[in-house]
C-alpha cells in the first residue's frame, strides 16, 4: 500500500511525535508498504493563526502523487486530521489541548475576550468535522480517548505504539533517579528537583533539553543540589539506553499527558517508573505497587518513592520485570496490524 | 465572558423559567452570567453577550422581545411560532398597526387583510385557531445574532424561514430525578397527562381513546393534572365518555414536589400536541428522567423522540384509534413499559445531561460571541495569502478555497 503519515512539524521542535512518525513509517516500510512522511509547518498563534495553519491542511490534495494513487493517510496530532482523503485514519497523539484541559491554567492559550473565547470553540469545532471524518480513529492512550469522547462525543479504539528503539537493556542500579523527559513545564522536572531537595540521599541524571532548562538549571543551584542533579543535555541513544539500563527508577510525571513513552522506555529496561495519580496516559501502564510507584503530586511524595525503590531492590527488580512483560506486548506488528486492518 | 441573561425566573410560573433556573448554576461554571430583572431594558454595561429567552407567550416574554429589539444578541428560541407574543406586544398594548405591520412584514397584503379581519373580530384570533401558519418568527430572527435551539425541528424551520447566522441545537436538559416517594394513587396502568388541559393538547382525543382501553384494562386510571382552558367542558366529555367514575383522577395546578411525586406515580406519560409551536415538553423530559414510557404526538420535538422511548401518534382521522392502540399496548405489556422506561433514563443521561448541556450551550454563547469576528479574520488571512499568489476573486481556484473551507465551517 501507498501510506502517507501526516505530522505537523513546529519548526527545529522534536519530541515524542516525531520519534514515533518517523519510525512508523520505518516500520512500514520493513513491512513492504511504500510509506512516506507529509509535513506541513505548524504555528498557533497570534489570532486566528491556529486555524489558518490547520486550513493548509485542507488544500492538500493527498489523493494521489506523481501519477499514482495514495491509499491511505493516517493523521497524527491537530491538525494534520484536517487533511481531506477518501481513507483517513487517525491515531490520534492529541487534539490541540489548549482548547480543551490546559484552557483557563497557565498552559492555556485563549483569554477571556469574546473574540478569544469564540476561536477556541471554532477550534472545537473544527476537530468535530475534521475528525468525525476519519474512516478509522485511534488513540495512543486511553487518556487520549477519554478526552476526545469527553469533547467530541467520537470514540477512539486505544492504540499505544511502541517507544523509539534503543538499544535496550537491563543492568544493575547504580543508584540515581532518571529524568528523560523533554524539559517543558509541563513535565514537571522541578518536582524530582524538588524532591531531590528534601533529601540529601538522592541523585538524578536529567536528559534531554527544551523550553524550561534554563529555569531548571537555576532552580538546581539555588536548591543547592546541582552536584546531585546532574543536566546532561541530548544524549547519543547510547547514552540513553545506557542511563536507562543502569538507573534505580525513572521519574516521569507530566501533567495530564496524552501517551508518554518515557515509561515503556523504562519498562523495556526493566525499571519502575515513578509517576504521579494526575499523569493521564501513563496511568495506562504505571501501576501502583506492580510496575512502579504512582504518587501524589508531591515532592515529598516523590522523594519517599525514589529512596523507596532505591533501598528496596528486589520490589524494584519486580516492579520493573512487570512493566517489562507489559511493554513487551506493544509491538509494531500488532499496532499496525490494527492500523490498517 | 460576561453574558446578560434575560429570562423568566421563578417564582414565575413559566416552563421557562423552570428551564433557567435548572440551568444556570451549570451555567455559571463557565461564563460570568447576570440575570437581569424583569422589564430590565437594555443589558448592564460592560457584558459581552446579552442572550434572550424568547418563548410564545407574551406575558413571560413581551418584555424580553422589547430588550431585544434595543440591543440584539443571542436569542434561545423555545417555540419556533410566535404569533400569541408578538400578538401580545402589539395588539395587547393597543397598538393593531404594529401587528398589522408584523403580518404584512411576513405574509404579505394577504397577511395584512388578514390581520384587519382579526382587528376587527370579522376571523377568530390567528394566534388561536392558525398560529402554525403564521409563525411571525422573522422579527426575532432578524434581531438573533445567533440561534440556540432544542430540536431538529426549529432549527430546520428558522433555515427554512431564510436565517443564515450560527443556528446551534442544544438539547434542553433534563431535571435530576428528585427521588420523592410516588404519590399514592389507584390504576393499573396509572397513565398521565400534565399540562393544560385544552384541545391543543389533545384531551378530547385521549379521552375517548382512554375510555376504548378501559374496556379491555378496566383498572386502568387516566391522571389528568393541570388547569382546565376556558371553554374546554371537561366533565361533560368525561360524563359522556362513562369516565366520570373512577377511570379519572384530577389535580388541577400542583407545586414541584406534587409534579414530581404524581409523575412518578405513573406507569406511562402521555404528551400530545397539536399544533405544536415547537417547544421542547418539560413535563416530557422529566418523565424521560423518571424512566417512564411515553405515548407522543408525532409532530415539532416530540417526533424527533427515539423510537425506543416513545410511542408516535399522528394526528388526523386515525389519531383516536393510534392512540387507544399505543396506550392498549402499553397496558397490556409491562415488560414493553420497562425496557422503554429503561431507554427513557439512558436517554436523559447522556442527550439531555445538565453537565454537558450547560458545556454546550456556553460553548454556543461564545461561538455566538466571538465566532464572527474569528471566521472574518481566518477568511481575511486566507483571502490575503491567495491574493499573494496571484488567485483573483471569482477563480475557479478561489472557489475551491472557499468550497474547502465551508467543508470545515470556516467559511466565515
């Protein structure tokens, strides 16, 4: 088949999204599908900006290219499902969320003027149309789903996909909590600092690079933990896997986040992962007390967890064993097996 | 976003103000909501949308339709036919020009003939014997800077009558069950019917179809709760009917917890209608919340009922006999009593929830609000990246642009 993946690109951006486009249509390809990556630059604001930018999508003509038919689209995050084909399918990574949960916090986009209040429900609406097209709709997480029922009323089936391939691996813990989280606010790296803090036992390596590092960095020095919380920055995928591997449990704990392949990535090293109960979609996989520690939104709480799995190592042996066999069922056979079936 | 809420509010006893008051607490959870006081004129400085509650009778809603006519906004259309307000505002307050001028406005010199044979007594009232033809809608369509809607039905009926501004259909929402203890009454069936008790709600018909069904099911008991119309002789029907007996029970008008505690007493609702204005019943969509079958006119909202919930009787020379059918059935088949009534919670749980309703209908205030000036700019920025590259207005591919953005309601 001739399958065109759609991603919407914010300039010299990459984060999970990416990591996942770009291997599905690898794994397409492996499979024998002629699978290729459509682009389109994504900006949402000033104004009415975010619609604008969505409307590109619309007059792209994917029907075929160069003579020849395109069998299928799948759509990823808003707003390439804006795109018109006769076979769209969507697996759904998210909607655009200041539209929906983040409004009205501080990761919200939209005020109060009725100007502003009328673009976010244009953008509501825009997704029903857009989306209540799709001849099939994923979503990567149950969370996902939930969120587009809850706004759309369209029903998803839930879909994970795998992590990115690493070299993946197990080794005996060296002691430190892993953070390899992009670093945006949202992640909420400063809870791990935080907790890091609250006791002088607790080491962390931080990966990784975004928006918030510079806030990061000087919350570290001024906690006075910069020796115990390590920043390294983008990693080889060397480095990672081999951070993965030697970790005692890796800290993720966004807020609300829609997949969140951090804790499969600790999962296929067989580590617990820490995570928090307002995380969203990693509540899919970190359970409490079975394939990690899912805590309050505390740094406390986070602190407790880390030293916890650090002292107990053969519950975190287990935990991480568990997450383990969890991951192991993600695969790329099945998940596009379902894609296209 | 601050919106003026210009409603009837109990104590008055109004269906609409019923709905507001379930309403608005929901509401408020996300707009900054101002009831404004009757008679109020003009909505109170600094809001961003005044929203209107225009129904068909003149005294909840005369006064409303005057703030309208000062500063228009969003209008909630309750009933679609207007002719009983607009009747109320003109010739109720001396001024027959005015609805002269309303008549000519929407049906022409026939229309204005036709209102000079209502001035002058020569035709009976038109809002009382032909209201459906001569719905007198356009004035408040044509102040409506947006149309919020509870059925299919008006909103193909304002499309119909040339309204081309955002139209959202919103489901009314359904009141919590109160869970009071049923009121203890005689009947097996107990079927209900609440409201006026008149010919538009088709009594004569459902007595005589009720009198057919009490041969077969003699412990069947007919509720009639409401005020009885001028001019409408209930007792002599039921008297010639052989229902003055024990096949009736009467209350006339009942406080909330009386309607609730004699709904719930029931084993089925009946709610007919004909003509329909096209109102949402809000006895109906209580008796969807109680889980209570229903038997319908098959006309406006009712129709639009799921088959699953309610029984569709069409009005003509075979009403009587659908009707004693419908409500034989019922009697006779309490398992079909139940799965109906079952169908009829879910349907009120998830269409008519409050949560969500409130979730929609704000959404459609700020649509109403803002959407305007968003779907101008979205069309100026595309209008000026096309010019950019050379499409003129009237190109084949500026109407493809314009056709692609209409398919995802961006068309302005």
């Amino acid at each position: 088949m001739r399958i065109a993946i759609l991603r919407p690109q914010v300039p010299f951006a990459r984060g999970g999204a990416e990591i996942f486009t770009d291997e599905l249509v690898d794994e397409l390809r492996l499979r024998g599908h002629e699978a290729d990556l459509v682009s389109v630059p994504f900006k949402w604001y000033p104004g009415a900006r975010v619609l604008t930018q969505a409307f590109l999508w619309r007059l792209l003509d994917l029907e075929e290219a160069d003579g020849r038919t395109i069998d299928l689209v799948v759509a990823t995050k808003f707003p390439s499902y804006v795109v018109r084909h006769r076979e769209k399918r969507v697996w759904l990574v998210h909607q655009f969320r200041q539209a929906y949960e983040l409004d009205g916090t501080t990761l919200g986009q939209f005020g109060d003027s009725p100007e502003e209040r009328g673009l976010r429900r244009r953008v509501q609406e825009l997704d029903r149309v857009a989306l209540g097209e799709a001849t099939r709709l994923f979503a990567t997480s149950a969370n996902v789903a939930g969120r587009l029922e809850r706004s759309t009323g369209l029903v998803a089936e839930v879909l994970p996909h795998p992590p990115q391939q690493l070299r993946y691996r197990h080794e005996t813990s060296t002691g430190f909590v892993l953070s390899a989280s992009r670093l945006d606010r949202a992640k909420r790296i400063d809870l791990l600092l935080e907790a890091l803090a609250l006791d002088p036992t607790l080491e962390a390596v931080i990966t990784s690079d975004g928006p918030d590092r510079e806030r990061l960095e000087e919350l570290a020095r001024a906690r006075g933990i910069d020796g115990r919380a390590r920043f390294e920055g983008r990693v080889s995928p060397e480095r990672l896997a081999e951070l993965y591997a030697t970790c005692s449990s890796v800290f993720y704990a966004p807020v609300d986040e829609d997949f969140g392949m951090g804790p499969y990535e600790a999962f296929l090293s067989a580590k617990p992962v820490i995570t928090t109960s307002d995380a969203g979609g990693p509540l899919d996989v970190v359970h409490d007390r079975r394939t990690g520690l899912v805590v309050a939104p505390a740094a406390t709480a986070v602190a407790s967890a880390a030293a916890w799995l650090r002292e107990h190592e053969t519950d975190a042996e287990a935990f991480g064993a568990a997450g383990k066999a969890l991951a192991d069922e993600v695969t790329w056979d099945r998940a596009i097996g379902r894609l296209l079936g | 976003m601050k919106v003026a809420y210009f409603s009837p509010m109990p104590p008055e006893a109004s269906g609409i103000a019923d709905y507001s008051a379930l309403l608005l607490p929901e509401l408020r959870k996300h707009l900054d909501v101002q009831v404004v006081k009757r008679g109020t004129k003009r909505p109170p400085k600094g809001v961003d949308l005044s929203v209107y509650h225009i129904g068909n009778n003149p005294d909840s809603h005369g006064w409303i339709l005057d703030a309208l006519r000062r500063s228009p906004g969003a209008v909630v259309l309750h009933d679609f036919v207007l002719h009983h307000l607009v009747a109320g505002v003109t010739i109720g307050r001396r001024d027959g020009h005015g609805y002269l001028d309303a008549m000519e406005r929407e049906h022409g010199v026939v229309g204005r003939l036709l209102g000079h044979g209502v001035l002058d007594k020569r035709l009976p009232p038109l809002w009382e014997v032909r209201p459906e033809e001569f719905p007198l809608a356009g004035e408040v369509l044509g102040l409506a800077r947006g149309l919020v809607v509870h059925s299919h039905h008006v909103e193909e009926r304002a499309h119909g009558a040339g309204y081309v501004g955002p139209l959202i259909r919103v489901p009314h929402p359904a009141w919590p069950d109160p869970g009071l203890a049923p009121a203890q009454l005689e009947g097996s069936p107990l079927v209900g019917s609440f409201g006026n008790v008149n010919t538009s709600k088709r009594i004569p018909q459902l007595l005589e179809a009720f009198a057919r069904v009490r041969r077969d099911h003699p412990a069947a008991r007919l509720l009639l709760v409401g005020a009885v119309s001028p001019g409408f002789d209930l007792e002599r029907r039921l008297q010639r009917l052989g229902l003055d007996g024990d096949g009736i029970v009467r209350e006339g008008h009942v406080d909330e917890r009386r309607l609730w505690a004699l709904m719930a007493a029931c084993d089925v609702h009946v709610s007919l209608r004909s003509p329909t204005m096209g109102e949402t019943s809000g006895t109906a969509i209580r008796a969807l919340g109680l889980g209570k079958p229903l038997v319908v006119t098959d006309v406006g909202w009712f129709a639009e009922l799921p088959d699953a919930v309610a029984l569709k009787v069409s009005v003509g020379d075979r009403e009587v006999d659908d009707l004693a059918a419908a409500l034989g059935l019922l009697a006779g088949r309490p398992d079909a009593r139940e799965r109906m009534g079952a169908a009829a919670r879910t349907l009120a749980l998830e269409e008519h929830d409050l949560v969500r309703v409130a979730e929609r209908q704000a959404a459609a205030f700020e649509r109403i609000a803002g959407g305007a000036a968003v779907g101008d700019e979205v069309l100026r920025d595309v209008s000026r990246a096309a010019a950019g590259v050379g499409i003129g207005a009237g190109s084949a591919e500026a109407s493809e642009i314009a056709r692609r953005l209409s398919e995802v309601d961006l068309g302005g």
